[in-house]
C-alpha cells in the first residue's frame, strides 16, 4: 500500500510544467519501482536462508558455528518482547487514558488551524544566494550588487509581425508603446523606442518619415543612432551593410540620393543584389527600374523588417515577487492597451517565470495526490472511518508542513516543492501501518485495538522516522544555505509524519472508531463471554494468531 501511494505521488507529479521536477519524480518513482521488486524477489530470498540458519542454531555473526545446547521450546518462541516494543505499550496505554486524549485532539486542531495561517502567509520568493556557499565570491558579488548597485530588469518589448512600417498610423502606435509601459507602476520612466526617437528626429530635421521616404530616413536616422540598429532586425541587413558601405566610401547618403546610392551599393555587392531582387519580389516590395538598374521608388507595402523592439527597464527590485507582478502586469498592459501583437520578453523571465507557476503547480499535485491516496488506502484499510482519517491526516500534515515552513522562514519555490513531493509519501507511510495493525485486531474495544497497533507496528514506524532523520542530519551542517533547507523541510515531515503516525492517528482512531472491525471475524464461545484469549482473525482467506497476552485491560484503566 504504501509502495502504490509513494508511486501515485511519483508518477502524478510528473506532470508539473518544471522539468528538473519532473526529472527528479521519474528517477524517484522508478527507484522505488525497483526496490519493491527486490525486496519481494532477493530479499525474501535471502531472508529465507537466515530462517534456516535460525532454526539450525547458528549464529548470526559466525554462521559456521552452531549453538550446541538443547532446548525443548520452539525457536521463535524463546526470543523475549523487545525493550522498544515494550516502551511503545506502555506509551499507548498512556495515550489511551481519557485526559490525555482531550489534549492530543486539542494539540491537533491548533497544529492544523497554524499550519492553514502558515500556507496562508507562506513566502514565494527565491534568495538566489542560497545556491551559493556562505561568504563564498558569489554571495558577496551579490550581496554588494543588490545593495550598492540596484538595477531593473531590462525588458524587450517585441513586435515580430511582418508589418508595413511606413504607414503613418502603424508608426504612432508604436510609438504610443512607450507611454503604456511609463504608465505601468513597475516600469521606469525611460525607454528605449527606436521609432519613437525616429519621429522625434524626422520632426527636428523637417524630414517626412512615412511611406516611400521612410527606409531613406531610417537609413539617415540610424546613421547617427546606430545602437539601435540591434533592435530591428530586416530580412536581410542590408541597411547595416549600405552604412558600413557609405563611412568606407565616404558617401553622404540623403533622403534625396538615397536611391542613387542603394543603386551603387548593390553594383559593387553582387550577392546582396540579388538577395535583394529575389525577396523583396517575394515580399510584396516591388523595386520599379529602368535599363540602367537605377531604383526609384517603393509601390505598395513595404515588408522589409521582419521584427522590431524596443527596451524598457523594471524599477530596481531584486524581490522576485515584485519581478513576477512586474512581468504580469506588463503583458496583460500590452494585451488590453494596444491593437499590435507585441509582447514582453527578457532573458531574466526565464527565472521569474517559475514564480507564476509554482503555487497552482503544487495545489494541483496535492489535490490529484490526495484523491489518489484515498482511493488506494481503501482496499487496503477497508473501514471508510478509518481512511477517512487516514486521509484528513495527510491534509493536516500537508497544511502543517506549510506552517513548518513559515516558522523557519523557508519559501514556496522550485527547490522546497521537491521537497514537499517527497513529503506525500512519507505522510502515508507512517499511518497507514498503524491503520492497517488497527482494522486486522479483532479486539472488542478500540483503545484495545489501537494499543495492539502500537505494540506491533510502533517499533517499525519509529525506527522508519529515526533512520530517515539520521540520513538527512549531517546536512544541518553545511555551509550551503541550500543544504540547510532541504533539513528543515525533511525534518519536518519525519517529526509531523511520526505525530500523526504515533500520538494524532492512534487518538482520532480510539475515539471514533469504536465499533467493531468490518473483517470476517470467528468469534468462539470465550470471545462471547469476554474471555480476551487468543483469536483468529480471517482476512482474505488467511487466519492471523493475534496475541493479545501482555496488554492490560485498558477498560478498567480507563
């Protein structure tokens, strides 16, 4: 059961939009694949072996040497109670009186309604120096950047749609851009629009900048700007070409000679002309010219350019909350504020994009997680009670782990959500064998029942939760502020998972359900007058001795 739910988890959360997630859920789905298989095939086959060795007398350290002395006992009845088995007893028989029950169920709800307030309030920001070592280079150079030397994000605004760029009204409304985006609370005040610095110069210079004069005062214009020939891109540059063509001839290149001199350019550029002659064609440019290749004029649209942008820059804010809300806010501002299919990019978005994902990414794993996780434990623990409570176990821890991490100051992002993939697993696993040892005891009463789960599963959840804890220990101390996350987040759902498992489950599962266990039960005749000997308990078939010998009567204690 708790290999299904562990590959449930795996395999569901795979579907997250995160690859390296993704990655990480399939080698830990397959991995656990792969240990179910051997430990139902090689290790019971080993363990097969240490049976016999067992029963033959020999010791476990030397298996050579064998234990000479008689005993008329059965083997497995000679080894006595362990001392944990019988501290887990004693502990559930505390647990089990009335006063200690009220305060568990109050500890419970107040755990859950902090762990709501911490999922609630929890952080979704990511400090990238935890990827570095503590007073490594990288930390300092980054500590001073962001303190000294605060920057925006630069921000492309990308216009990618073969447009006719001469006409007037396409001009202005790109233009207009750079008003939308001053507008916007999270942009500075300065862009970088090469069109609307080209209006403003053509207007200065009494040069008309639309129809067929507008890839002459281009040219003219990007002659004295030529930064921004890096935010238009042609099908072609040729227009690049043509300027580095004129400053080695020493051409002066005008709004009036412009066509003269493109006529002397491609003379002495083969490859362009022909370039040129073919997809203008092709792109609705039609080149008008007489016998002497002498170009004069452009008919109709002009498709030259191909894609366009213009850059504008974020207000200084390293919080990468404010950068998400920034990059929000500007596509739906472009979206809604303007009729061109331009659009907000940066390489930055990269990084900030996993912020608009990672809540919804990890509610919609926890929800497709839980439904799967109650519909495999019901088989298995057949009482819907009890899986309920399974099941509501699971939900708190989950709400509790949040808590957890707004305690701790730990955020909501890629790196801690692995983690809490991991902790779907481990939440099932420690009650659910509790819960199983509780629905195959046939004990009358359910604090009697709850006690034998303990006494027989105790011991594994216990150790379970303790070997977990000591693998993860050593990265308590790290230098890497990394590491120390990933303790305080496995830390906490071995400690919550045990809780539930050992203190919460046993508690709700003595207090509602006391009924009799939904199992095919054969009850003899000392059963019926109270005798509380050994029973046989039938569940798929197979009868299960349960020795109940050691365990007081809770009745009277209670």
């Amino acid at each position: 059961m708790t290999t299904l739910t562990d590959l449930v988890a795996f395999f569901v959360s795979m579907v997250t939009d995160f690859p390296a997630i993704r990655y990480f859920c399939m080698y830990a789905a397959f991995s656990i694949t792969f240990c179910y298989i051997l430990v139902i095939t090689v290790f019971v086959a080993l363990l097969s072996f240490d049976v016999k060795r067992i029963e033959a007398g020999q010791f476990d350290v030397i298996p050579c040497v064998a234990n000479n002395k008689e005993t008329t006992e059965e083997v497995w009845e000679e080894a006595g109670e362990s001392m944990i088995n019988k501290l887990i007893t004693k502990y559930a028989e505390v647990l089990m009186l009335k006063p200690i029950k009220a305060i568990v169920i109050i500890i419970s709800i107040g755990m859950t309604a902090f762990g709501i307030y911490g999922a609630i309030n929890v952080d979704q920001s990511f400090n990238q120096l935890v990827l570095g070592l503590k007073g490594s280079a990288y930390v300092k150079y980054f500590g001073y950047f962001e303190t000294g030397f605060p920057s925006g994000i630069p921000v492309n605004v990308v216009l990618d749609a073969p447009l006719n760029y001469t006409d007037s009204s396409l001009q202005q409304q790109y233009s207009n851009l750079s008003q939308i985006a001053i507008d916007n609370n999270y942009m500075e005040s300065q862009t970088f629009n090469w069109m609307r610095d080209l209006l403003s110069w053509s207007k200065n210079e009494n040069i008309t900048a639309s129809g067929r004069h507008f890839y002459p005062s281009l040219y003219l214009f990007l002659q004295e700007n030529q930064h921004y020939l890096v935010d238009i891109k042609f099908h072609k540059n040729w227009l690049q070409d043509m300027l580095e063509w004129s400053v080695v001839r020493q051409k002066l290149v005008t709004v009036d000679n412009f066509y003269q001199n493109l006529e002397q350019f491609l003379m002495e550029t083969p490859q362009i002309s022909a370039y040129m002659k073919y997809n203008f064609t092709t792109d609705s440019f039609l080149l008008r010219s007489n016998t002497k290749e002498t170009f004069k004029t452009c008919d109709g649209e002009c498709f030259l350019i191909k894609a366009s942008r213009f850059i504008i820059l974020t207000k200084a804010n390293h919080f990468s909350i404010y950068r998400r809300d920034a990059m929000l806010s500007l596509r739906e501002d472009l979206r809604t504020k303007t009729d061109l299919p331009v659009y907000g990019v940066s390489y930055n978005y990269i990084y900030v994009e996993q912020f608009v994902v990672i809540l919804p990414d990890t509610i919609r794993n926890l929800a497709i997680c839980a439904s799967a996780i109650l519909l495999i434990t019901l088989p298995y623990l057949v009482d819907p009670k009890v899986t309920f409570f399974v099941f509501s176990g699971f939900v708190c821890l989950m709400f509790e782990l949040f808590g957890v991490m707004y305690l701790w100051d730990v955020s909501l992002n890629a790196i801690s959500m692995i983690i809490i993939v991991m902790g779907i697993g481990f939440s099932v696993d420690y009650s659910a064998h509790i819960a199983h040892a509780f629905v195959i005891c046939n004990e009358k009463t359910s604090e009697r029942r709850v006690i034998y789960a303990m006494r027989t599963m105790g011991a594994s959840v216990t150790m379970g939760g303790i070997s977990t804890f000591v693998g993860v220990v050593t990265t308590a101390f790290a230098q890497s502020e990394l590491f120390k996350i990933f303790f305080k987040m496995v830390f906490g759902i071995v400690v919550l998972g045990l809780i539930h498992g050992l203190v919460f489950l046993p508690v709700f599962l003595a207090v509602f359900c006391n009924y009799n266990v939904p199992m095919t039960v054969e009850v003899d005749e000392e059963e019926e007058n109270g005798n509380l000997s050994p029973k046989k308990n039938k569940m798929n078939g197979e009868e299960e001795l349960l020795t109940m010998e050691d365990i007081p009567d809770t009745d009277k204690m209670l």
